[in-house]
C-alpha cells in the first residue's frame, strides 16, 4: 500500500493537463468579464451618440427683403423633439421709388 501510494505521489503525467485545464478557466473567464465591460461601453457610447444626435436643431428664420423689383418675406421654422412648427410671418415693407429711379 505504502509502495503504491508513493508511485501515486511522484506520477506528474496528467499534472501539464491540469495545468492547461486550468490556464483555460483563468482565460475563458476574463474573456467573459472583457467582452461584457465592452459591450456595456459601446451601449453607453450608442446612447451619447443617439441623444447627440437629436439634439441637433433644425430650425431656420430668414430675414425678409426687398429691393426695386421684389419683396421677399420673412419666414422661420421651429424644430422641438415631439414635433415641427412652422412659422410663418409676412411683414410688409414699402419700397423706396426715390432710391430706385
């Protein structure tokens, strides 16, 4: 029994097994742990990227004018997040004959 169980101790056969077996748990686990933390990352840089992006506006005026020919309108355009107003304002401007002639 005492001869057997010191054959037991010193056999390292499957020691490099155990070993690799081992080495591949450690690995496999930080991997998990890696892509999650980068996929948490990439969603939160998503989301920056998406309310980014509608917080851009798109709202315009235009001053009217007018010269000797034609008149031109003013006109704006509100953008909010739940909808799109549009403004429209006519001012009426008189045109100068002395300055055209």
């Amino acid at each position: 029994m005492r001869n057997l169980i010191s054959k037991l101790w010193s056999d390292d056969a499957g020691v490099v097994t155990i070993e690799y077996l081992v080495l591949g748990t450690f690995l496999a686990l930080a991997l998990i742990v890696g892509v999650t933390t980068l996929a948490a990352a990439v969603n939160n840089e998503l989301s920056e990227l998406a309310n980014a992006i509608l917080t851009f506006s798109q709202g315009y005026t235009s001053n009217g004018y007018s010269n000797c020919v034609s008149t031109k309108q003013a006109s704006g355009a509100t953008d909010t997040v739940s909808s799109q107003q549009i403004l429209t304002s006519s001012t009426s401007s008189s045109i100068d004959d002395t300055i055209c002639n």
